[in-house]
C-alpha cells in the first residue's frame, strides 16, 4: 500500500538536516580489458548522495574473497560505511566481464549466481530499514527469487513516509512483467530512460505514445508521486499529480557517461526530501548528473563549487 505524500508546505525541513538514504541493490566489480572498475548503481547513488551531505549506506552482498575484500576497501575509501555488505562464503563477488568489439562498442555480460544473487534478510537489514528516510532500488538484484524476496521483505519494513525510489535499470534479460509492476506498485518515484519508457510501459499494459502522455499513464497507473524520464544529453521530463517539467540538460564535454544516471537520481532524492518544486529538482538532477558525465569514472572526487551549486540550485524554467 502506498504512503501518505508527506510533501506538504507545512513540514519544512532544516537546511542542515541529514536524511539516511539507502542504495539497495548489486556492488561488483566491472572487469575492463585493462583494469577492473568497482561498479553497482546503488553504490553509485549512495556515493553521491553522500557528497550532497546525507547520510549515505549501501546495502549489498559481497563474497568472502580477494575481489570482496577489494570491494569493502573501495566502499570504504568512498566515504560510506561497510557495515550493511553482507559477505557470503559460498558465492563469489559479484563480476561484469566487458569486453570491445572491432567497432569499440562495449560488450557486457553479467556473471549469475554471485554474492549479491542471494541476498539475506537479516535483523541488521530490518534495523536499517526501519531507519531509512529513504531507499532506492531497481530490476537487477532481483533477478534472482532469493534476493528479489529480500528486496520486498526490506520495502515492507520501512516506516510510514519513507520515498521508495524505484532506479529501473533493465539490464540484458533481468527483468520481466512481474518485477516491474510489483516494484512500481511499491514504489513512490519511479526512474527510466527514454529507451526504457515504452519497453516498460509496453509490458505494463500502458498505451505507448507520445513522452509525457506515456508518463503520465504509468504515473496514474501506479500511483506514483513523480516519474522521471532522462534523455542522455537532451535533459529530462519530470511528471508528478500536479504538474510537470522539462529540462533541456547542460552542454559539457563528456569523459564517459558511467554513473551519470546515479548521480541524477541522488540530487533528485536529495531535493525531493526538501520539498524542492519540480523546476529546482530538474536543474540539480541535471547539473549533478552532467558533471559526472564530464569526469572519467562514476565517483570522481567531489568538486566543492559544483555541490554548492547543487545545495543552491532554484528554478530556472528550462534555461541550460
């Protein structure tokens, strides 16, 4: 069942306030041909909902190895706590094997039956659910039945009130009709791309149409309380019962776009807890999100002038 909006003009909420938010999900490592890259959009989230000065917990499983040890040190150098990463001594860490076709396209496969496939529900779990002011998890980790029951069981034992932010991420073939409706219905933002709206919204059983008539029908479907649609370079489309946004995104060189999506998703968080209106959401979700596009990696050091202009971020209609 889905929350009361605790968005209201009467609840303002303190500038320095800290809000636990939670990135629940997948932590592995991608295997370049060169270097191995820590991967996970969870972790990713968490990171920078860090650098925007909450408080940042990835929730994830890792294996009692040499790649899982690794894994717990980057965590930790990140600045997040290592507490919630289970380890598992029967599964490996979690592994994405990239390699480069002859045209340079990368190809990923996604190595099954790792760590984070057999997420538990522990009383460590419960107690951090029950803490979260937020929780934001997508298709992935549920892919397997045991994680995926885990995943709900910590989505029904968050408080009245928590956002439930629903990142989709489909990912080669993880994900189908049961997960996405289940998770929608669970959920109070929902996340995709412009690739993955009339996908989701095609197995959903919503007409596909034009961009905002499509979100709109998956929000009013689900009872959501904002859906987002990214659009790479060309911005974002932000929906809600009451209105709707468009931002045409900011031009920067782009270094590579990995973790660009996460970074958007943590200011969108970080502004909806404050009651931003949907116009200042759009212009932090785009600023954070195209700096990390114009860095090389998914968690560059924090660069202070551009969280500050996060933390200041107002409306600006759809100037870029």
């Amino acid at each position: 069942m889905k929350s009361a909006d605790h968005r209201t003009p009467h609840s303002p909420v303190p500038a320095n306030h800290r809000y636990t938010i939670v990135g629940l999900g997948e932590v592995l490592w991608d295997m370049l041909p060169k270097c191995k890259q820590l991967g996970g959009a969870p972790a990713n989230f968490a990171y920078m909902t860090g650098l925007l000065g909450d408080r940042a917990i990835v929730a994830s499983r890792i294996g009692k190895d040499r790649l899982g040890n690794a894994a717990a040190r980057r965590v930790a150098r990140l600045g997040l706590p290592t507490a919630h990463l289970q380890v598992d001594a029967g599964h490996p860490t979690g592994t994405v094997n990239v390699s480069v076709d002859s045209q340079g396209q990368p190809r990923f496969e996604i190595i099954e039956g790792v760590a984070w496939d057999f997420f538990d529900w522990t009383p460590q779990w419960q107690a951090l659910a029950a803490e979260a002011d937020a929780v934001c998890f997508g298709t992935l980790a549920q892919r397997s039945a045991q994680s995926r029951k885990t995943i709900v069981s910590f989505l029904e034992a968050v408080r009245p009130g928590t956002l439930r932010i629903f990142d989709v991420n489909l990912r080669q073939a993880f994900y189908g009709k049961e997960i996405l409706a289940e998770s929608a219905g669970r959920s109070d933002i929902m996340k995709l791309n412009e690739e993955e709206l009339p996908r989701v919204a095609e197995l959903l059983g919503v007409a596909v149409g034009e961009r905002s008539a499509t979100a709109r029908a998956l929000l009013k479907k689900y009872r959501l309380k904002l859906l987002c649609v990214t659009c790479g370079g060309q911005g974002s489309l932000l929906v809600a019962p009451d209105g709707m946004d468009t931002h045409p995104g900011y031009r920067v060189t782009v270094a590579d776009t990995v973790g660009s999506g996460d970074a958007f998703t943590a200011a969108l968080v970080h502004k909806y807890l404050r009651h931003a209106p949907l116009e200042a959401m759009n212009v932090a979700a785009n600023r954070l999100g195209s700096w990390v596009a114009s860095q090389v990696g998914a968690t560059p050091p924090a660069d202070p002038a551009v969280i500050l202009g996060i933390h200041n971020a107002q409306e600006e209609g759809t100037a870029a």
